[in-house]
C-alpha cells in the first residue's frame, strides 16, 4: 500500500533575477512545470539555497508556491537556522499559508550527541502543528543522525519521514528495511546516483535535485519501478546519471548548484543568478554546460 508521502519530491531551486530578488514569474512556471509531471516541491532546501534567504523572502516565496494551482501536490518547506524559537516561528507563519510539511536539518554550527539530535527534533515535533520530516545531509551539516536515533524519532506521531542524503549504502538498507515496517513514516532516497535501486529495495519516495531539469524523467523512473520495469527504470537511471554528470563535473556542491540553474536558463525556467555569497559560473563554463546538453 502506498503511503501518504511517497513519490518523488524535487529540493527546488530559487530563481532570482540579476539583483537577487525571488523571480516570482519562474517560481510559477516551475511549480506549474512539476505538477503537470505529477511531482512535489521542496522548498527552502540546499538546492534553494535556503540558508541564504531571509525570512521575508522565504514567506514570498512560499505564498507564490501554494497560491499556485498544484492539485495532488504535497508542499514541502525547509526549516532552515539554529535558533529553534526563529524556527518555531517561521513555521507558524508557513503553517498559515497552508504549507503541507516541515523538512528540518540538523543545526549546522554545533557538533550534536545522537541524544541532543533526537531532542532537538523531539521538541520541534512536539511544537509544530503540521507533520515534521528529518533531514539527514551531512554534507551541509557534518553530522550524520544515528539509525538508532531515527528508529526512537519514527515512533513520534507527528514524524512522518526522513529524507535521507547520506552516501551510505548499508544506512541506506537499514532505513528502508525500518519505513517499512512503520505505516506512517516513510525513506526518501536523497542520493540520487541510486534513485532505482532505493525505490526497487522499498524507498517510498526519491529527492533528486535535477528532478529541477528533468521532471518527468524522475517521475518515470518512480512509475516504472512501481509497475515493476526494473529494465526501463535502469534506462532512466543511466541518463538521470549522465544528466547529473553535467551539473557536477568536479565542482563544489554551491557550484553545482549553478550549473543546474545554466540548464534550466537553456530551458527557460528561470535566470542563471545565484544568492550571495554563491555566484555565477564564469561565461566558459556556461557555454560548456549548453554544450554538452545537446547530448543528453
């Protein structure tokens, strides 16, 4: 049986225009863009450059997302900062535009103890008036949250999930075999190099950022595993890789970020502009991204 928060999920990126305000415009023409591909949005996350926005901006910008029409949609927000009581406070006002569920990321300043980790999200869960996700990204915030602390987090009733970016592949085995004993708390796969093989172990849902560029390419790659076409879904999974390739190409996570939004210019989704302190790729880059397009 499907659960409630399944599917495929895009961390979505946050287009702005040359002076760095949110581009409403393609914010619409994006959220449009995934829910014809029968996907759902992030909001806020590493690919949004969430850390980087105010929360003004981070209000507009939600505002924009669910005045949008997006039927069967499930809208998904990152709780970004380490002041708890900001955080608290941001949900409210999120919670108010009707945001669905908070995805929230271990504070990234501080090394945690697996038990201040689960009392942190403990108290967040025990404050929000929507579902919580966890978060588990230790590329942004150097700390990895124990499976033992995720079992004890996914017996709360207000904890739906986790999405989980870890490169792990024994981890990634253990979380999954635990959503699937639990009915109300699912594994999203947030490594996307294995997109595939989480969803046919039993990920319920897959978080691949270039999901941004090729929607309707992740969306059937999760129907194709679904109807059991392990072969077709491979198919998908080798050119969701090369496609990937293209973004990073040795580059730093905030670089590959900007190469994605190059890709999505040469689509015109949005402007290749990036929040300070990340910046454009230099115009030789750009030019070699659209290049190398034409052949994926």
């Amino acid at each position: 049986m499907k659960k409630k928060y399944a599917g495929v999920v895009v961390p979505m990126i946050t287009p702005v225009d040359e002076v760095g305000q949110i581009d409403m415009l393609s914010v619409t023409k994006i959220i449009k863009r995934f829910a014809a591909c029968g996907v759902s949005p992030l909001l806020m996350g590493a690919a949004g450059e969430g850390y980087s926005l105010s929360n003004e901006q981070v209000i507009k910008l939600a505002r924009t997302v669910i005045n949008t029409p997006h039927e069967n949609m499930i809208i998904y927000m990152e709780l970004n900062g380490s002041c708890l009581n900001e955080q608290l406070r941001l949900a409210d006002q999120l919670t108010l535009l009707d945001a669905d569920v908070m995805v929230v990321t271990l504070p990234p300043y501080y090394a945690l103890t697996a038990k201040q980790m689960y009392h942190y999200y403990r108290t967040l869960a025990d404050r929000l008036s929507v579902p919580l996700m966890i978060y588990n990204n230790p590329s942004t915030t150097h700390q990895s949250i124990p499976v033992e602390v995720v079992k004890q987090l996914s017996e709360h009733p207000n904890i739906v999930g986790m999405k989980d970016a870890e490169r792990d592949l024994g981890r990634m085995e253990a979380c999954i075999r635990l959503a699937h004993n639990h009915a109300d708390f699912s594994y999203f796969c947030g490594w996307a190099a294995q997109c595939a093989n989480s969803l046919e172990m039993g990920a319920d849902g897959i978080v691949p950022a270039t999901g941004n560029y090729v929607p309707e390419l992740f969306a059937d790659l999760y129907d194709k595993v679904l109807t059991h076409d392990m072969t077709a879904a491979r198919t998908l999974q080798v050119r969701a890789d090369r496609i990937a390739r293209i973004c990073h190409a040795d580059r730093l996570p905030g670089e590959s970020l900007a190469a994605l939004k190059v890709m999505m210019t040469h689509k015109g989704l949005c402007q290749p502009y990036m929040i300070p302190p990340l910046t454009r790729l230099t115009p030789e880059e750009e030019k070699d991204i659209v290049a190398r397009l034409k052949f994926n």
